[in-house]
C-alpha cells in the first residue's frame, strides 16, 4: 500500500470539486469526501473518496462518441441489408411478371414467388431487428 502525498491528495480534491462544479456531488457529499480525501495517507483511502464517482467529462465524451459510432455502424448496416431487400424484391417481382407472360398463371408461380418474397422479408428483419434486453 503506497502512502500519498500533499499532491495526489490536492488533485483528489480538484477532481472532487470539478464533480460538484459539475453538478454531480452535492455540497454535503463534497464536504465528506475532501475531507477524507485530505485525511488519506494510503492510496486505498484516498481511492474510496474518488469511489462511485461519475466518470470525467472527458471519459463521458469518449464514451458517447463510442455510442454513436456504434449507432452510426448499426443504421448503415440496416440500411444495406433493406437496400439488398429491395433489390431482392425487384428480382421476384421482374420474375414473377415474366414467368407469368412467358408460362401463364401457374399454381407453383402462384405459390413459389410470393414464399420466396416472404423469406427474405423475414430474413432481413430478423438480422435487423435489435436484440430485446435480457
């Protein structure tokens, strides 16, 4: 256990009175923890008045960059995979229209390309639906 000296304990209490600047510690809680935080003499004790804390502006400001690439990554992937549905769609219906110039309404027409249509549909909803929070 490393013993602390008057720097990291006045960088505690900086740390500290930027939280509550930031309206993250109220003033009551402000009080407890510089005061444990200048009583510290350990590297744990002076940890536990920094514990629980919000993470910095600059950690939140990471964090949420990281959030919207994952949300930006996320969109493009569900527009690809619609886009490619579309294009899938187009391929049966010119199909279906053709086949049926070229053979004449059959049973299995009938019945083979609106089934085909309804597996991709169900395919790409199923990749892009969003997993449900356990």
């Amino acid at each position: 256990m490393a013993l602390v000296g008057d720097r990291e304990r006045e960088r505690a209490v900086a740390q500290l009175k930027r939280h509550y600047l930031g309206g993250r510690l109220s003033a009551e809680e402000l009080a407890e923890r510089v005061e444990v935080a200048l009583a510290a003499r350990r590297d744990p004790e002076l940890r536990s008045a920094l514990s629980e804390l919000p993470s910095s502006s600059r950690e939140h400001l990471i964090g949420a960059c990281s959030a919207l690439g994952t949300r930006v990554r996320r969109a493009a992937f569900v527009a690809a995979v619609w886009a490619l549905w579309w294009l899938v769609s187009l391929v049966l219906a010119i199909g279906l229209v053709a086949s049926i110039v070229v053979q004449g309404l059959s049973l299995a027409t009938a019945l083979v390309f609106p089934a085909l249509w309804l597996g991709a549909t169900l395919v790409a909803r199923g990749v892009t639906r969003k997993p449900r929070p356990r």
